[in-house]
C-alpha cells in the first residue's frame, strides 16, 4: 500500500479498505462494561450540569467499544471515530469532563494546548508530539500495571537479597527462617547492611528513552540521541561496568524499597509494556486539545485584509491537526502509532471566534458539536454541596491535619455561591474557578492561625462570609479606564 508525506507524518489515504489495524481483542480497561447511562451517572458525581457534553462523551466511548466487537476488518476501517468539538466559556466543565472520563475508562490521557504548536518547519513543537507525549503516559501507565502485578515477587526476591546480605554476617543465633520473618515484618529495619546497587538503568536517567527528562527534539537528533543511550547504557552495565555498582551501607529499611525497584525491572518485560502501551493508546488513547479556538481568533481580521499573520499561523497548525485526526502513523520512540481510533477533544471558549471559522475540513474532523452553557449561583451552590470531593471537603480535610475542625453553613454556602457569580459578573467570568479564589480569602486567616487552634471547632457562616469579603464586591475595575 501506498504511503504519502503529511507534515513528517505518515499518513494512509482516507479511502483505503486495508488500512493497518491492531488486532482486535479485549483491551483490559474499564471502559469494556460501561453503558452511557453509567458514564454519565460517574461524571455526576463530580460535574454539576452538562448532561449534552456527558451524553456526547459517553456514547463516543461507547461507540469506540463497538468499533471493537466488529469483526469485518473492511468495515472497521471505514468506521471513523466520533470527535468532538466543545465550546462554552471558561470555567464551565469542559476539560474537567475529558479528565474524569479518562479516569472512568482507565485510558490513557493527553491535555495540550493548541497554541504550543507550530507549523513544520518553523522552531517549536509540532502538532504530532501530541501522540508522542499521549504514548509516553500510556507506556508509564502499563509499567505501573506490571510493578503493582509483581510487587509481591519483586519484595520476595529483594528480601532473599537482604537475607544473604545478613546472612554473611554470620548471624548463628538465628536462622535463615527466623531472619527472613524478621525483615518481612519490619523488625529489622535499623539493621545495617553493605548493598550494591546498580547505576541508574535508561528508564531513570534523562535518555532519548526517558521522555520526561527531555526536550522535543527532530527526528536526527532524536536517533544520535539513542546511539548515544546505547552507548552510555553498554558503558554502565557491560564489561568494567560491573565494577561501577555502588556499594552503600544502609538501614535495611532504607535498602528494601531500592532492592525491589531492582528487582521489579528485572522481572518486568518491556517489549511487553511497550506493546500493551501501544495497543491501548490506538484504541482508548483520548487526546483533549484546549484553546483549540485561538487557531481562529483572527480569521476575521485576515479576511478583512488586517494582519493575517497570526491567523496564517493558526490556519498551519489545522492543517496539522487535520492529518491526525484523519488518520496517521506517527512515528514514536516505541515504534509506528496510527491515530485514526484515538479520540480527539476539542475544546475553546469562542469569545473572538466561532466553531465555523475553523478549516471546514478540521470542522468535519469534530462531527459531534456540545455548546456548555455558563454556570451560575445554583450551580455553584451544587459543585459546594453535590460534588464528591469538592472544593468544602477538600479545605476542611487540611484543616483536620491542624486538629482544626472547620464547617461551613447551608446560609454560608448559599452566600459563597451568590458572591461568585457576582464577581464573575463583574470582572472576568472564570466560571467554577472562581470558587476557589474566594474560598481562599474566606479561610485566609483561619489558615495562618491553625497550627495554634488544635482542638478548636470553627464554623463558618454567613455573617463571616460577608465579613470576610465585604471589600471584594466594592473594588472598581480601574483597568477600564486606562487608555
């Protein structure tokens, strides 16, 4: 089959039957027995309001499980996924949304920003490091599966190191049994011990291998990079490199955690990994890209014949969202990624702009369109109340680490909620975020003084809410009056 060029991508050709898929099979997440109506049962649980983003989100998750069970291999590949374009004002729930559906499904999961990116062949990050960065996540995510699926192993062969450390010792008055027992049981934990520990391995040193250690990089030097690695990697662990272990004397219960990372890389299989990694990030990878209506922010000026630099630039960068969410196999350290199953998110505020000033091929990319509405008081009112680990919860469970045992009052609630849109209104609307800055100032001096206030129980109520922010609501935006 025949490939084209796109951006430094390779991309298949949109009519093509025999499209290369991974094989169809049960991805182990928990996206597998969740219905819509479950979704959106979940996503209530932390987002007030939205029911047409959640039902949009949910039946797209839905739609991707359906896509799996097909078993025409033609039919699959004809199928594309259903994208989404999100526009509501800041603050109202959109990323919030993709996060907690990520977490729901167990996917692995992507916020950038549109505005990062540049057009190929000019100095910053191309559009197709999204992918990149989405399967580094999924990577981490499937070797922190395999360390929690061997621990039990891992500490059993780190505790037979330690035994045979001790055991040198000729510690005759207690068995090799008896010491076992011990170490597991933390007893002895305050016994020293002389362990050689390996140099770091390439997933803990900033390699071409390490994407959190390093910049984005070209392609070129992406490979000298990797050379590199391997060469670094044959001078630690071959040869004289066995004579650069480090011998350290440590407490055994400062040993055993170093020992059983050691032990957990030994029995983990990273081809494994990777190939789990990559096989989960074409069917459940979800990539949210915010700020996508910046792209378009000055389209109108340019067709005004204004300065169409920036949106020129803008136009570039769609051009390069376009071939990802078309379908691509980009191109990544652990091999070949193709998009075209990746769920894509796109979400902006469009103060300056509208959803139609985007690339009408980027539109039809984003079939499935949700416009969040603003939130106000009665919202508020219920994201303080309704909302599993709210912004309430959240600051009187910090407090409790002070012995300070801080409540607030329906009344205090209320009036809490009512300020927020007051001020929203007044000044920039941030939505839900306002909340935050203004539970802040309420608790303010209850926070400085709390390491004095053990064992006091304070109540806040609406008669100190007003107190609290009897100045905010006054202040004159004099921003407004500068030239």
């Amino acid at each position: 089959m025949m490939l084209r060029r796109c951006v430094g991508i390779r991309r298949f050709s949109s009519v093509a039957t025999d499209l290369p898929l991974a094989p169809v099979g049960t991805i182990p997440r928990g996206d597998a027995d969740r219905i819509p109506e479950d979704v959106v049962r979940a996503l209530d649980k932390f987002i007030v309001g939205q029911q047409d983003a959640k039902k949009a989100v949910a039946v797209a998750l839905r739609t991707r499980w359906r896509h799996r069970q097909l078993q025409s291999d033609a039919l699959r590949a004809e199928i594309s996924p259903m994208n989404i374009l999100m526009s509501g004002p800041t603050g109202s729930g959109k990323t919030e949304i993709a996060r907690r559906l990520a977490k729901i499904s167990g996917s692995p999961f992507l916020k950038v920003e549109a505005t990062k990116f540049t057009e190929v062949g000019i100095y910053g990050a191309n559009a197709d490091s999204m992918i990149k960065d989405l399967v580094d996540v999924a990577v981490n995510m499937e070797r922190a599966e395999a360390q929690k699926l061997h621990a039990a192993a891992a500490r059993e062969r780190a505790i037979d190191r330690l035994v045979d450390l001790l055991d040198r010792k000729k510690l005759s008055d207690i068995s090799r049994a008896e010491l076992r027992e011990e170490i597991a049981s933390s007893k002895a934990d305050n016994r020293k011990v002389r362990v050689q520990l390996k140099p770091l391995s390439s997933k803990t040193r900033p390699t071409a291998s390490n994407p959190e250690m390093m910049m984005e990089m070209p392609p070129e030097l992406e490979n000298m990079m990797k050379h590199l690695d391997t060469l670094m990697a044959s001078r630690f662990s071959g040869g004289a490199g066995k004579s650069d272990d480090k011998t350290q004397s440590m407490t055994v219960k400062e040993a055993l955690p170093r020992l059983e990372a050691e032990e957990a890389d030994e029995i983990i299989d990273d081809d494994e990994v990777v190939k789990r990694a990559l096989k989960n990030v074409q069917h459940n990878g979800i990539v949210f890209l915010d700020e996508i209506d910046k792209l378009a922010s000055a389209g109108d000026q340019a067709r005004s014949g204004g300065n169409g630099a920036s949106y020129r630039k803008g136009e570039g960068v769609q051009k390069e969202l376009l071939a990802l969410t078309e379908g691509c196999a980009v191109n990544t350290r652990y091999g070949l990624v193709y998009t075209d199953h990746i769920l894509f998110i796109a979400s902006g505020a469009f103060h300056r702009s509208k959803p139609s000033d985007l690339m009408p091929e980027l539109q039809g990319r984003l079939p499935i369109r949700v416009a969040l509405s603003p939130l106000g008081a009665a919202e508020f009112e219920k994201i303080l109340k309704d909302t599993d680990h709210n912004l309430l919860e959240q600051t009187s469970a910090l407090m409790e680490t002070e012995g300070v045992k801080l409540t607030f009052t329906d009344d205090a609630i209320s009036e809490i909620a009512t300020i927020a849109e007051q001020v929203n209104a007044q000044t920039d609307n941030i939505g839900a975020r306002r909340l935050a800055t203004i539970i802040a100032k309420i608790t303010e001096e209850v926070s400085f003084h709390a390491p004095k206030m053990n064992g006091v129980n304070f109540e806040v109520d609406k008669k100190y809410v007003q107190q609290r922010l009897s100045n905010v609501l006054e202040r004159t935006d004099l921003s407004k009056f500068i030239l």
